[in-house]
C-alpha cells in the first residue's frame, strides 16, 4: 500500500519537500539527476470557501476568549497562509491597527488593516507570550501541529471534513469579492502576484448574489433609459399640439 494513499494532500506536500531536497543535492554534486521525475503528483481535491453557515457554527462552538476562536479569526480576517498565521506575534500589530506579515512562500511584506472581528478577538485574547498562537504547553505551534489543532477545532465544532483551516483563506477572498472588492484589492490582501491567483480564490463568491447585483443594474439602466424617451416624446407633442391650422 502506498504511504498517504488516503490523504493525497500530505501526499503532494510531501513530494514538493522531497523535491526541494533533491534540487539541493543536484546543485551540491550529491545527485546527478532527479529520482522523482517518474512519480505524477497526486490528485487532490480542490479546497473550497467555507460558507457563511459555516463560520457561524465555528463562532457558536467556540467563545471569544478560546485560543480555537482567536486562531480562526486569525486566519478569517486576515485571510493568510497557516505557515503565516503560526507565526504571527503581537509585536507584528502595529498602531495605526495594521498587522504586518512577511509572507513566508513569497517573503512579501503587507501591512493589512485589522478587521474589527479580530480586533473584539484579540481583546480579551491571553498575551503571555510573544507568539499569538501556542500549544498548551505554552510553545509555539509548528505548522504541522498547528495544522492538527485547527483540524480538530472544525471536527469539534461538528463542521464536515471539507471544511479545511486553508478554506478560512478562501472565505477571506470570496467575502472580498462579494463586498465588491476589485482584482487588485483582493491581491493586496491576501497576497497574490497575478491576478490569475486572486481569481481562483475568489471562485466561490457568491454567484446569485452576483447576479442580483447585475440585473438590477440593468433593470435600473432600461428604466432610466425609457424615462429619458417618455419625457423626449412628451416635448415633442407640446409643440405640435401649439400649432394652428
């Protein structure tokens, strides 16, 4: 049976850093070719948004004053990475109500205003240690253990297994999106550097909300437009009805 053949997410992670390590030895002589050109990268499935009914069944598991709250609303209102949101510290809160994040797979640097979900969040959160974010023991998360706890938070909270923590990021751009927040806006938070990116993440925005929003536009526009022609014909037939025979 082939390791992770049940978890094709683990699987793919693990094959990235196993390519990263035979890179490493090709570039330092240990290694003449790449052993796992031949392996094909698994199949996963594509990591959805998690919905509004979602979130709120996490919020209505877990309190304020939760360590499993304060690390959803992390990943919720800033909409990061897990390798980044591990990482975050109080120091990283700035006083004009901006978190800075040095984004660890592009090394980006964003300044991010606070949402003030996570601002009532972080509160009543405990400081007793320069990370945000640590195990009970009162050490900081690895992002793998971190990974764990948040994956038995939503199990907890009674949430489906589709509900990933990187689904938290999802949600981050489809709200954006359903908020009106352009392309560009999008990418500014969450990252991106093409806009390819800030599409995919903003795939599940709200379709029907959407085209609502569309419709009465158009509906708006052919009104205003036959409005215009009614008070145009109105004109037009003063002045004939003034003429005399």
């Amino acid at each position: 049976m082939q390791p992770y053949a049940d978890r094709p997410g683990e699987a793919l992670d693990t094959l990235k850093k196993l390519r990263i390590l035979i890179r490493h030895a090709i570039n330092i002589g240990q290694l003449k070719h790449d052993p796992s050109l031949g392996i094909k990268r698994p199949k996963t499935q594509r990591i959805r948004s998690w919905t509004e009914a979602e979130i709120a069944t996490f919020r209505n598991k877990w309190n304020l004053g939760s360590k499993q709250r304060l690390a959803f609303e992390l990943f919720l209102n800033t909409g990061q990475r897990r390798s980044d949101v591990v990482r975050m510290a109080w120091s990283h809160f700035m006083a004009d109500n901006k978190i800075s994040i040095v984004q660890q797979k592009t090394n980006r640097r964003l300044l991010i205003p606070v949402h003030r979900d996570l601002t009532t969040t972080l509160a009543v959160a405990k400081r007793d240690h320069v990370s945000i974010l640590t195990t009970a023991y009162g050490k900081p998360f690895s992002v793998d253990g971190f990974s764990q706890y948040m994956r038995d938070a939503i199990r907890e909270a009674g949430l489906p297994l589709v509900c990933q923590p990187h689904g938290l990021r999802k949600a981050t751009g489809r709200r954006l999106a359903e908020a009106g927040a352009t392309a560009k806006e999008i990418m500014a938070v969450l990252g991106h550097t093409t806009l390819a990116e800030a599409e995919n993440y903003t795939a599940d925005a709200d379709q029907i909300g959407l085209a609502v929003d569309a419709v009465i536009k158009l509906e708006a526009h052919k009104a205003n437009k036959a409005s215009q022609t009614v008070v145009s014909g109105l004109g037009k037939g003063g002045k004939k009805r003034g003429k005399t025979t």
